[in-house]
C-alpha cells in the first residue's frame, strides 16, 4: 500500500483522497459529519465514531502501512460502496475529475472543474460527477447602518460561475440607503470565497472586500465584509450568501447575535 514511511512510492494522490475531493468532503469537518451519518445508518453503535482529525490526515497522506481499524473499514466500503477499502487506501493515477467503477476505462478526457457541473452518467457504471456549481440565483444578508443605526439588509443576488470565479450582480435592498452592486469572487479549495464589491450607481462610493466561508453542501456561505460605506471610510460586518431568503436572514442574525461564526 505505502512505504514504511507512509509515501506512496508512485507519488500519486491515494483514490480515497481523490473520492472525497469529488464529494467536496476532503476538510476534517465535512467529512466527520457525512461519516457518523453513513455510519449511524450501518449500526446504532457506530455512531459517532469518526476518526479523530489527526487520524483522518494521516489517512490521507499515506502514512497507514495496515488498513484502518474494522469499524472504520466498514463505513468507509459504505461511503463508497463501488470500491474495496484496500483500493481507497492504494494510489489513483487516473483523472482527478472523474473517477471510474472497478472494471470500466475511460478513454476520452473528463471535463474539467472549470466547466463542468453536477451530472449523473446513465447506464451500467452510473458514475456520479460531483462538481462545485454556484450559478444561479441567490439571495443576500449583510450587517449594515445608516447614520449609525444598525440593520440587516437583504436583496436577491445573481450569480454566474466561469471556472473558480463567481461574478455576482445584486439587486438594491428596499430600505434607504441601499444600492445595487458588482463583485467577484473566487472559489479557493471548494471551502473559501474571497472577493470585492463595488457599487453601480454614480451616486454612491461604496466598495471593499469580502471573505466568506463556504458550507460543505455548497447551501450558503458566511464571513465578513470589509470597505467604505455612507457611515465611513473603513467599516466591516457579518455578511451571508444562500440559496433562499430565509436562511440569508437566519444566519447572518445568528452571527450579529452571537457575534461569531
């Protein structure tokens, strides 16, 4: 499988490493929830029984010279039900994007991330491509003030995705003061978004940065906002991106109230 010293002598990413950055579950935490899920449906007593994180990276980086403990080994064949746990812990070196079932061959070339987007392949192999795709339409929240009177503006946002960058175009909020905005973000591991705004309006001088962290299931991002605003030349507040209104508002209300993400 590895080395004594954990390296793969091939050099190559290990195909358990290659099936969760499919599934965007390659960060600790996303993994650790989607694994006490499967694991709870297996066997009640196997709930919440996750590897430790530091258990889950060396897992990754080839260290392991013997499978996994059992249990382990039985979640991990549930996640992934179309390999054997040795071949996830042996060396891919096929594409990154598209990984086929044991037995099948690919012999064109696989879309890249940059264009690609969720899709499932009809037939036998029933291979799912699981590929980061925001476009579409969203809605925003984001901490604000005028004449220093805190509130919580929220408007619909468009977004369009060309590779890793998102162009966002948004509508103006209906209280006073708002205005409608261009920005850009960029997609930095399939868990982080960071980017700028800038108003559309002659009027109105406001522009700055944004930082948002991006949720596993691609539902909703969070994080911070940082420019100038009719209130001042550098102010910041808690901002929120998602799929419904609903949820823009209850998160970015939790992160004002709790005053952390």
């Amino acid at each position: 499988m590895t080395s004594d010293n954990g390296v793969n002598e091939t050099g190559a990413a290990l195909l358990l490493k290659v099936l969760l950055k499919q599934r965007h579950l390659q960060v600790y935490s996303a993994f650790a929830r989607e694994y006490n899920k499967v694991a709870a449906k297996i066997d009640r007593e196997l709930t919440n029984t996750s590897p430790s994180k530091a258990q889950f990276y060396r897992w990754l980086s080839g260290e392991l010279t013997k499978l996994p403990y059992s249990h382990h080994c039985r979640v991990l064949e549930a996640m992934f039900p179309d390999w054997g746990v040795e071949q996830l812990f042996q060396p891919y070196r096929g594409s990154l994007n598209v990984v086929p079932k044991p037995g099948t061959t690919v012999s064109t070339p696989t879309p890249s991330p940059a264009t690609s987007t969720p899709a499932r392949q009809t037939g036998t192999s029933d291979v799912v491509n699981h590929e980061l795709d925001l476009s579409g339409d969203w809605w925003c929240a984001w901490q604000t003030s005028k004449d220093d009177v805190p509130r919580i503006d929220t408007h619909a946002l468009r977004v369009d995705q060309q590779g890793e960058r998102l162009h966002l175009s948004a509508d103006r909020a209906p209280a006073e003061g708002s205005y409608r905005w261009h920005g850009e973000l960029r997609i930095w591991d399939n868990e982080a978004l960071l980017g700028w705004y800038r108003s559309t309006e002659g009027a109105v001088r406001s522009k700055g940065t944004m930082y948002l962290a991006l949720h596993p299931h691609g539902e909703h991002a969070w994080g911070r906002w940082t420019g100038m605003s009719y209130d001042g030349l550098v102010v910041t507040g808690w901002g929120v991106i998602a799929r419904t209104e609903d949820l823009a508002h209850k998160v970015v209300q939790h992160l004002v109230d709790t005053g952390k993400s």
